[in-house]
C-alpha cells in the first residue's frame, strides 16, 4: 500500500464546508512556495512546493468551499500568481509589504514563519491588500515607468558633464542651463587634452544615447497611450493647469484604481502626501509627510504643483497664504499645494469632468 504524504493525507481527512473559514499564506520564492494554512483560528498546515502556481492553483482547488483568502506579499514576483489563482476563482490578496506587522523585537525569520504569519495576519483582517492591474494597465504602466527610468538616467548624465566641466575648470557654454542644441554642440568643441577629450566625449555619448532613448519612448507613449478609455483620462488630467502629457501619464497609469479610494485623505496618504500624526494624551502634532509611496509620483506631481502655481494667478495667492502661514518655508508650502493639486485629479477622474477652477 502507498504511503500518503502529509498534505495528502491533510486533504482526504479534512472536509471543507462553507462554515468552515480558512486562510492561506504563500511565501513566494523564484523556485519555491512556502504555504501555510490557517483553519478555523488555527494553524493546520504547513508544505513546501515547487514554483509552479498552477500546481498550487489546484491543490488548493479542494478548499475552495471554505477558503477565504490567498495571501502573498508584493515583490518581485509580480501578479502572475494573483492572475492565476483569480482565473481559478480562488479568493487572493496581495499584501503591501510596508503594511504587514512586524515585531518590536528582533525575532527568527524563515520562509516557514514567514507564510505562517501571513495566514495568520490574514484571518485577522491586518493585512493592507495593494490593487492588482490586469495585463493592459500593468503594460502601459510599464511603459510609463521605463520612461522615467530614462529620464533619470540622463538627468545623472547632465549632473555628471556639469561636474567635469567644474573639475575641469571648464567654462560652460551660454545655453547649458536649459540644454540648448547649440550648448550642446559647444561642448563637442571645447578644446582638451586628448585624454580627457577621449573622456568626455564618453559623457557625450551617453548624453545622445539617453535622449535618442526618452524621445522613442515619448513617442510610443503618444502612440500606444493616445487611445481608448486611457487616453480619455490623459486628456480630462491635462486640463488642470500645471498638469502635461507626462504627468497625466502617469497618474493616470498609476492610479488604474482610483475608484477604490473613499476620500481625498485616502489618495493622500496612498501617495504619500499625507502628514504623519504623533497623539498621545493630550498632545498631538502633525509631522514631515509619509514618503512610504510611489515617490515617482509623488516627485512629478511636486513640480507639476510648482508650474500651476506659476500660471494660475489663483493658485499663486493660495500658495502664499499658505507660505506665510507656514513660517515661510517654502517646501512646506509647496507639499500643500501638491495635496491639492492631487485632490482635483482624483476628484476630474472620479467625476469625468475637465478641471474647473471655481468648485
């Protein structure tokens, strides 16, 4: 007779019935899952399987009566799992990682305890669930992403020829502030030792390179992200002054699933825009703002805030009320106005209305 395995044996001895309640928690690993399971209050099960989630798709497929929930943590695997495991009609959350509880104290950490706990957390309702795109919005998003991959990439190569030009006691080109093609093209003649030529024309190099590369991709952003329902939401966000075609983009990318939020606090805080709040008795003050967020965002919407309130005379005047009542610290002012400016984007989204400066 063939000796059963462990989890075999678990699932021919255990009936799962619609009153039963039971929680899963999937360490995930590039060639392995550590799955744990929570049952009524309990811990029942604990097994290690290869990466493979349609394997763990259908062992799991018997509990479905009573299963609850399939939690994992977000990283690098994506939500390939999540897809999966959705397309079976499995219950799955994916788990933000700066969200799951950890302990005060230093304690053992191993993939066993790791999905233990998070079966745990699961059963408890203490765990925050990150939205999971479907495959057109994780790709356009992508897309947007890579962009801004290459934007940073050549604004360090413009950082980097600045700072050779001044170890070098090289006078810079007029026209090198804003980039122009003619400062450009000075700096190809600018007379030096061969050596060095040799160096910086390297910098050069990767100056043409990563401009080549971020007009493809402005490019394919016009072409792929210029349709449908994604290119409605662009052109409603680019009505709010201050706001262009890439950080229309963005947010629009990013925030795929705007309509899951409940208030303006709740986009904040997601953005990381929200003040930290310290109470304790009968003292309580507000903080710097909680950077725990996508600070692409955050970053492009800071500077998007700085450019309306350039061009909005109103936005200018609410701006410096708000610098003088802030001691005149000018990033502090700043930070406001980027929770306000995204609290009209979300609100433009939310209503499908163009941005209109009287509400």
């Amino acid at each position: 007779m063939t000796k059963l395995t462990k989890i075999e044996r678990f699932f021919k001895e255990t009936t799962f019935s619609a009153d039963d309640e039971l929680f899963v928690g999937v360490d995930v690993h590039k060639k392995s899952y550590h799955v744990a399971l929570y049952l009524n209050d309990a811990p029942s099960l604990d097994f290690v399987m290869p990466a493979n989630k349609k394997q763990l798709s259908q062992t799991l497929k018997p509990t479905q009566p009573a299963l609850k929930q399939v939690a994992y943590e977000a990283g690098f695997s994506g939500y390939n799992l999540a897809r999966c495991l959705k397309q079976n009609h499995l219950p799955v959350s994916i788990a933000a990682t700066s969200k799951i509880p950890r302990p005060s104290a230093a304690d053992d950490k191993t993939d066993k305890l790791d999905s233990k706990k998070l079966a745990e957390y699961a059963a408890k309702g203490l765990l925050k669930s990150v939205a999971i795109p479907t495959l057109k919005q994780e790709a356009d998003r992508q897309l947007y992403r890579m962009r801004h991959r290459q934007s940073r990439n050549l604004a360090k190569v413009k950082i980097q020829i600045k700072s050779f030009l001044l170890m070098h006691d090289i006078q810079e080109p007029s026209g090198l502030t804003h980039w122009s093609q003619h400062a450009v093209n000075c700096l190809r003649t600018v007379p030096l030792q061969t050596t060095l030529r040799v160096s910086f024309n390297e910098l050069l190099s990767d100056l043409d390179y990563y401009t080549s590369r971020l007009k493809s991709l402005d490019k394919a952003m016009a072409e792929y992200l210029d349709k449908g329902i994604l290119a409605r939401r662009i052109a409603l966000l680019k009505t709010h002054p201050g706001v262009g075609t890439v950080v229309a983009c963005q947010f629009a990318t990013e925030m795929f699933h705007y309509r899951d939020f409940n208030s303006t606090r709740e986009v904040f805080k997601y953005l990381g825009l929200a003040p930290r709040i310290h109470q304790s008795g009968e003292h309580s003050n507000r903080g710097a703002i909680n950077k725990m967020s996508n600070s692409r965002l955050r970053s492009n919407l800071n500077q998007a805030a700085w450019r309306w309130v350039f061009m909005d005379v109103s936005a200018k005047k609410t701006f410096i009320r708000i610098l003088n009542n802030c001691g005149g610290i000018k990033q502090k002012a700043i930070t406001a106005m980027t929770r306000k400016l995204a609290g009209h984007l979300w609100m433009m989204l939310i209503k499908d209305r163009p941005y209109d400066p009287t509400q």
